[in-house]
C-alpha cells in the first residue's frame, strides 16, 4: 500500500472538503430571456438545451372541448409554450413552459359526474364545483406542421374526487390532431373546418404573431376514467371509476368528441430571447 506524505494527505483532505462544498453549493440559475422577450420564458435557455433553435408561445383563450357528454367550454386561457429544433421536432420545455394549468368549470359539477344527488345535502355550493385541467400526456407535434398532434389527459378537480381523477394518462392519452383546415372525422360527426391565423412580423423584434387562428378535431376518441374515488371527510370511500364513465359517457369512440380552439401565437428565433 502507497502511504501518503503527511502534506500530501493534507491536500487530498482539503480537495475533498473543497468539492463536497461545490456539491451543496446552489446551481448557476438559468438564463432570464432578454427585456420584450419574457413572455418566452418557457423556452428552454442553451444551457437547458443547446439543440432548440425557436421558441413558441401560444394561448387557446375560447372554444370548448367535448367528450362523451360533457361539453366544457374553455373560458380561461390555455397556454403552450417551449421551443423546438430546427426541423421541428425535439419539442422541450423549461420548468415555466409546457401546458400551463387552466381550470375550466365543468357543467353540472360533482354531482353531474358522479350521479350521487345525496352530496348536495352533504357540501356547499363551492364544494359541488368541478373543474378539469388539461395537461402533456406525451411530446407534442410541431404546431405550423398540421395536423397538430398534441397528447393530452384531463385531471377532473375536486377534492371528493382525488388527487388522481383522470380521463386519459401517459400510457392511454386523448390524442388531438388539430388543424386549422377542415377535418375527415368518422360517422355520426361531419367534418367542421377552422381558421388559419393571420401573421404579423415585428421586424424590429423579430418575432411572428399570429392572431385569429381556430384549431379544430372532431376525430379523437376518449378513454374511460381512471384514478377517481370517492373522497369525503379526508378519506376514501370506494373506487367510482364506473360511476364516472356512465355520467360522463365514457369511454367515447372517435366520431363522437369535439374540440374548437381559437387561439394567438407567438413565435421567434432563440437567440433573440437568449443573446
């Protein structure tokens, strides 16, 4: 065995301490997009991931999304942003970006999706409110490219329903394929058209808007409800998957679901937002 010089040894102990202090030393924090480029915060910075060239931002602020027999109207704005590579593919995000939380009022509330008329003389007003908000179930298409695939699952809010109260997940997600065209569903629905949106180019920023646009998918089915159970006084009563789906009408076949989306966007090259 090699015995160390006492000084040696002294150094090595000291270069030690010096890097398990760099470990529990706070990471540099990620670049900030440059002042008129803050609403692309969303976009990863070069650090978080040198291949993204362009950074998107877009906000689905009215339409409605329907599956099985609940039509949810989306009244408060949906935002999608993040940045894409330069053949539009490699979709990332940094921890602002993504599909930002939007809660949505869903008709009929508790009791409409649960079929249980007993909770009304259980909870107040504010209690039987049900809200659902879409999130990412899986990486995004590259929304000029169209149709615009965009997984998604839909988190059913309220606390006599779980934390886990989904229609849709990872593995199983509601796939859209938004377009701006016209749409071929299946029977019984017929085909609706949307609205490309107008460009407008700030040279002076360089960054394109887009104003006016109306995305639109009749042709996407919906999975059954998973995760949901019955929730009251903090604790779970029984799994009420199947009181859902029979409210709700799920699962629901392709031909019989629809989304309008009217939506602006934004979009610009990343090294204007992180020069």
């Amino acid at each position: 065995m090699i015995q160390l010089k006492p000084h040696t040894r002294l150094l090595t102990a000291f270069g030690a301490a010096v890097a398990a202090l760099a470990l529990l030393a706070p990471a540099a924090p990620a670049a900030e997009p440059a002042p008129g480029y803050e609403q692309f915060a969303g976009c990863p910075s070069p650090e978080e991931d040198p291949e993204i060239t362009s950074c998107i931002r877009s906000e689905v602020n009215g339409g409605h999304f329907q599956m099985g027999s609940k039509d949810v109207q989306i009244t408060n704005p949906i935002v999608f942003s993040g940045g894409y590579r330069e053949d539009g593919s490699g979709y990332d995000a940094s921890p602002q970006g993504g599909l930002l939380p939007a809660k949505q009022e869903v008709p009929g509330g508790l009791v409409g999706i649960t079929g249980l008329d007993w909770l009304v003389d259980l909870l107040d007003a504010e209690a039987l409110e049900l809200y659902a908000v879409t999130e990412l179930a899986g990486q995004p298409g590259f929304p000029i490219h169209q149709p615009f695939t965009l997984p998604i699952k839909v988190h059913l809010i309220n606390p006599a329903l779980g934390n886990n109260c989904y229609v849709g997940s990872d593995s199983n997600p509601i796939m859209l394929k938004l377009t701006a065209g016209t749409t071929n569903p299946p029977p019984p629905n017929e085909p609706i058209s949307g609205q490309p949106p107008k460009l407008e180019i700030d040279f002076e920023t360089g960054i394109g808007h887009l104003k006016d646009g109306i995305f639109v998918d009749n042709s996407f089915s919906a999975p059954g409800a998973n995760g949901c159970k019955l929730v009251l006084a903090g604790l779970p009563v029984i799994g009420i998957n199947g009181l859902v789906n029979t409210q709700a009408g799920l699962p629901s076949p392709a031909g019989t679901n629809e989304t309008v989306q009217e939506f602006d966007g934004e979009a610009v090259e990343r090294a204007l937002v992180y020069p």
